[in-house]
C-alpha cells in the first residue's frame, strides 16, 4: 500500500504532478479492454458452436477485427456481418445513449464505404440495462443471458466451451481452450500495436488493426477449441517435448536398474547398463540444436512411421524406446560420437531401436523390412549413415535395396520403392550389435 507521507513527499518534490495524479489508476480502461477482447471470443464462439451444432461450414470463412471498424466487428467475403460496441459501467451512464448512437452511425458510414450492408447487425455487450432502440440489439447468448460483466463473459466462455465439448469428441481440457483463446487475442492486439508503431511511414493505430492480415481468422478460434497441442502448438514444440520425455525415459530406466541392481548384488558392477555411455547419450540429446531434433528421432526409430501427433508422442517416449537404446548404446563396445552415432573405417552408424513381434527371427525381419520399406519416404535423416545398428536376432544386411525385394516378396511395391526412397539413393545397411562389435562386417 502506497504511504500518504510518500505522496505527499513527491508532492513536494515534483511540484504539479498533484496527489490526485499519482493517485490514479487505468484498471477501469484496462478492464474494459479485456471486456471488450473477451466479448469478442465469446461471440465468434457462438459462430463456431452453431457450425459445430447444424455440420455446417456457414462460418467458417469469417474474419474477426479488433478494435478497428468498431469494439470488434465480424466479416465475410469483405462484407461487414457485424458491429459490436463493448460498454462496462458501474451503473447506466449517458455515455451508453451516446455510444448506442455512435454505433448506429458506424453503420451508415460503412454502408457508404460498401462495407456495411442493411443485413448488417448491430450488437452492444454492456452489464447495465438500457433502451437500445429500434435498430441495436442487445448480444443475447446461447443461455439467453444478455447482460454480463467482465467476470460473468469469462465464465460464460468457459460454460459455452464445456457445452460445445460436451457433444463433440474433442480432447482439448476446456481450461486450456480458455487460455488459448485468450492468449489469442491478446498477442493479436500486441501485434497490431507493434506494426502501427513499427511501420514506415508511420501508421495510425486505426490503420494497422484495419488491416486484413491484423484479423483473426474463424479456423484460428475454432483450432483453439478443437486441436490437440502438438496441433496447435506445431512441430518445433512438440520435438522439443519428445526430447524432454526421452531424457526422462531413460533417466527413469537407469534409476529402476539401479534399484533391481543393488537389491541383486549390493553394487552396480554387473549391470546391464553402461552408465558412462548413458550419461554421454543424455548430453548429445540435451546438445542438439531444435532443427536436429526431429531428423534424430526419426532415424533412431527409423521402421516407425512418425507424425506430430499423441500417437507418436507415446511410441517416442515410451519407456520401451529409451531401454531399447539404452540397451543398444551400453552393449556396443565403441564410445559415442557426436549426435548419437558411430564412426568406424570412415563409415558412419546410427543406433536404431524396434519392437519386434516376436513371431521368430524369420518373421520378425520380414516384419522389420516391410516397415523400413513402408516409411523409406520420410526417412532423408538416414542419407549420412551406412549403417543401421540394431538388435542380435537379424543377419548382417549390407544392401537394404538389394534384400529388400527378395525378402519381401509380393510385399514388395517396386513402385512406391522409387517415390523419395532414401534406400535407393544410398547404399544403407542393417548390422546386428554383436557383428558390429566384432568389426567382421565388410
């Protein structure tokens, strides 16, 4: 709490600056900018549920425009659908009268403009009662309520999205689509200021949110509500939690041979694990740059068909990929280079874990060829490495190529091979860890 001495004190010191000056606050024109961005979200989620509701698509190219035609304002196929006017008062105040009136003139200067058409609407959000006219209409949402505070739009947004949920197989936490919602609107606004501000020559604030790159478009509200996170948030956030999980898969691993180990024989001295080798395979992953993520984890599950997707996710960091490498990484005799791999007589060799059916070793190779021929177009991050270095149960394979259409048999699409096949491209090997350590694979 600020100390009326204090005041007084700076009072004194700066002369006309004044008690009542210091003494100010912006939370009311701070709060009514929130009213109004949360105003905003609220009514283009009622477009997106009545899309939602009756499968259709009449929405869907709308674009939403920030304090720049009005309030906010709805737009399709470069017509205005909507002007909103957003008014926060403690009690009815005659500015709402003049701001009703303000609205109305809106939409007779951007019907001039062609912007506004008569089937143009007129909505004014407020917490207070007051006489709108003829031509103005209360927002009335989807309970009926129509006039809600800041605080009541917040917690109506929350209802309108467990509602849209509700009916709908949608995964996204409803508290998480909240956030993002508004976390939308608000780097939205930032960017428009930043652009105005930014902009040579200089651009009126106007301007700058008038723009059509400075709306926000239907798809990006509805993707808050619909998309899963590694959706939503992309590719580079979602390698970066793989790396996170990984490295806590393999750290979880190590902690359970430790206690298995130590319960069998009071020291680690006969355990599985190679700890040194671990230890330097968590610093190569926490050391590699964001671009290297994806192309290291897709080539050290190279027979694993990998999207940004939950699926994905769990194969990624399934506590039986990290004790698969782990294993591989401990029983090879040769210390890790850079990024994960080898290099012996000029070749290099990258580790690659699979989960084998386990139907025996026949089947299991066939199972293991099929899925490294099926995913040979996504697999470019193999393009420096000769070889493949996996688990004991398969024979040395020194031409995927070459093996795979003998091997495969009516599995084997000659067409699809030649589509971005990265085994075409470049002679790539399979070597099984034990003929690795003994060097006899030339």
């Amino acid at each position: 709490m600020t100390n009326t001495n204090n005041l007084e004190e700076m009072n004194h010191s700066q002369g006309s600056l004044g008690i009542k000056k210091l003494e100010h606050s912006a939370i009311p024109s701070w709060s009514g900018y929130i009213y109004q961005g949360l105003c905003a979200v609220y009514y283009l989620l009622h477009l997106v549920k009545d899309d939602i509701m009756n499968n259709k698509e009449d929405y869907a190219d709308c674009r939403l425009f920030l304090d720049a035609y009005e309030d906010f304002s709805v737009h399709l196929d470069g017509k205005i659908l909507s002007l909103h006017q957003c008014k926060l008062y403690s009690q009815t105040s005659p500015a709402l009268a003049k701001a009703v009136g303000a609205l109305e003139e809106k939409k007779k200067h951007f019907k001039e403009k062609g912007l506004c058409t008569d089937d143009t609407i007129l909505y004014f959000h407020t917490n207070t009662n007051i006489n709108l006219g003829d031509n103005v209409r209360h927002f009335e949402d989807y309970k009926g309520q129509k006039k809600l505070d800041a605080e009541g739009v917040f917690v109506s947004i929350s209802d309108l999205i467990s509602f849209i949920h509700k009916d709908n197989v949608f995964t996204v936490n409803p508290r998480i689509v909240l956030k993002r919602l508004i976390s939308l609107v608000d780097i939205q606004v930032v960017k428009i200021h930043g652009k105005s501000i930014k902009s040579s020559p200089k651009l009126t604030a106007y301007e700058a949110a008038s723009m059509p790159e400075s709306s926000l478009s239907y798809q990006e509200i509805k993707d808050c509500l619909t998309q899963d996170e590694f959706s939503y948030f992309g590719p580079s956030w979602f390698w970066r939690k793989v790396r996170v999980a990984f490295i806590l898969a393999i750290e979880k691993e190590i902690e359970q041979l430790k206690e298995i180990e130590e319960s069998k024989e009071g020291i680690m001295e006969n355990a599985s694990l190679d700890l040194s080798k671990i230890s330097r395979a968590i610093e190569e992953i926490v050391s590699l740059e964001e671009e290297e993520l994806e192309p290291f984890f897709r080539r050290i599950v190279a027979p694993l068909t990998v999207t940004c997707e939950e699926s994905s996710y769990s194969d990624l960091t399934a506590s039986a990929t990290a004790n698969n490498l782990t294993a591989l990484i401990s029983r090879v005799n040769s210390s890790l280079g850079s990024k994960l791999s080898w290099k012996k007589k000029e070749q290099f060799l990258t580790p690659m874990v699979w989960n084998p059916p386990n139907y025996g070793a026949d089947i299991d190779l066939i199972y293991l060829l099929r899925r490294l021929h099926k995913n040979a177009p996504n697999l470019d991050c193999l393009r420096e490495f000769d070889w493949l270095v996996t688990r004991d149960n398969i024979p040395v394979i020194k031409n995927l190529d070459e093996e795979m259409p003998k091997r495969l048999f009516k599995d084997y699409d000659s067409d699809n091979s030649k589509k971005n096949n990265i085994f075409k491209n470049k002679k790539i090997g399979l070597l099984p860890c034990d003929t690795f350590n003994s060097g006899k694979y030339d």
